[in-house]
C-alpha cells in the first residue's frame, strides 16, 4: 500500500481536498448561547511546621471584577504544587456554605459548587498528614479558577 511520501503531489492535493470537503459536510457541534465568564487568583501559603496543623489560602475574584450580579458557577478548577515529599491534605471550599471537596493529587476539577454566586471567595483548606522525610516549613503555590455562567 502506498503511504502519502510515495504518492504524487497532485494526487496527495487531490486526497487532502477530499478530506476538507468531507469534514466541511459534517455537523459542528451546538455551542452555547453563552459562553462561560471566569476570574482566576493564585497565591502561596503560610508556613506549615508540624503534622495535624492547617493553613488556608483564600482566594476572591479581584477588586473590581466585572462579574455580573446574580452569576452563578459552573465549575471549579484549584491546583497546588509543593516541594517536599510530605503526604499533604488538601480541601477546596465555598466561604458562603462551607461545603469543601478533597483534592486528590495536584489539581481538582470540580463542579460541586455549581449554583453558588460566582463572586464568592473560596479557600484552600492544607494539612499535612505526614512529613515522609521531608522537614518543615511547607510552603504550597495554588491557584483557583472559577467558571461562571453570567
């Protein structure tokens, strides 16, 4: 079988307008009447300096932040990198309602706050569980996206 390095060039031109022209038949996927808005914060924590303590970061939308009266959020993006071979705990919650969803790994995508208003603050909720050799202090670098439909 041929491959496309042995093919003729005006043959390869014919093949790949043959393939434009079928991607042209087929149906584009809806798309939204609106498009989700977003704010994003990032920071870094406190020290933590010993196993069973907590720190929080909170993050809110920026001073003056466009985000429309009644917004609600779609879904929830946090993330934290750290260096230290320490076993850490890390919850991501509302401010307004408490509920918080625990990050497993580095990130968490969530939308276990849709609904709520999105120009709330959220926090990050770091434990650590177990230094794991690694000694203190613990520094954690996070961010937070949050996705709003206005």
């Amino acid at each position: 079988m041929p491959t496309a390095d042995s093919l003729e060039p005006g043959l390869r031109a014919l093949l790949r307008m043959a393939a434009l022209a079928t991607a042209m038949l087929l149906p584009l996927p809806a798309l939204p009447a609106e498009a989700d808005a977003l704010w994003n914060a990032s920071g870094t924590s406190g020290a933590l300096t010993a196993p069973g303590r907590e720190v929080s970061q909170h993050f809110s939308p920026e001073a003056g932040a466009s985000i429309p009266a009644g917004a609600k959020v779609t879904r929830i993006n946090a993330t934290r990198r750290y260096e230290s071979n320490a076993w850490l705990k890390t919850e991501l919650c509302a401010v307004s309602t408490g509920q918080c969803v625990e990050m497993h790994g580095s990130s968490v995508t969530t939308s276990a706050f849709q609904g709520l208003p999105a120009a709330q603050a959220f926090f990050l909720r770091h434990q650590v569980r177990q230094w794991a050799g690694s000694s203190p202090p613990l520094f954690i670098r996070s961010s937070v996206t949050v996705w709003y439909r206005p």
